[in-house]
C-alpha cells in the first residue's frame, strides 16, 4: 500500500513559508499548527527567500500577462480549426 502525499496549494505554502521567515514560532510548532514536517516548511521558506528578488525583476511576467497570452493564442488555434475543419468539409464534395 502506498500513500499519497498531500498537494498543497500555493498560497498555502506562500503562508507557511511567511509565518516561518516572521520567527514568531518556533519550526515545530509551526509544523503542529500547519499539520506540515518540518523539513517541508524549511525548504519553503528557502524557495521563498530564493525567489523573493524575481518580484522586483523589472524583466519579470506577471502570471496574470501569462494567463492573458496563452488565453488568446487557445483562441487563435481555435479560430484555425474552425477554418481548417471548413475548408476540408468544402472540398471533399
């Protein structure tokens, strides 16, 4: 039997990692509190501190300007399919 290890959603782990960098608690009892091992919080947090200078990369993405482009192009290959799928229905009378 194996187990199933728990999907964490991003935010959560974003609010795991800052109660970990704030030092109000300690590791384990931030572990008791999450229901999460304390390693996992310890790599977290790194990920976080790791990451923290992509914010302020002027160069940087925003996910929203991500999502906005791969939302038109899904658009677009739409669009081709519908005029791809026309054009072989025309001629194959």
């Amino acid at each position: 039997m194996s187990k199933k290890r728990k999907q964490h959603s991003p935010e959560f782990k974003a609010k795991v990692a800052l109660a970990a960098i704030k030092n109000e608690e300690t590791l384990a009892e931030l572990s008791q509190r999450f229901g999460v091992h304390p390693t996992v919080i310890s790599k977290w947090k790194k990920s976080l501190l790791d990451g923290a200078t992509d914010i302020f990369d002027k160069n940087h993405k925003s996910r929203k300007q991500n999502e906005q482009q791969v939302n038109e192009l899904y658009r677009q290959i739409g669009k081709l399919k519908v005029e791809r799928d026309f054009l072989a229905e025309g001629l194959s009378f």
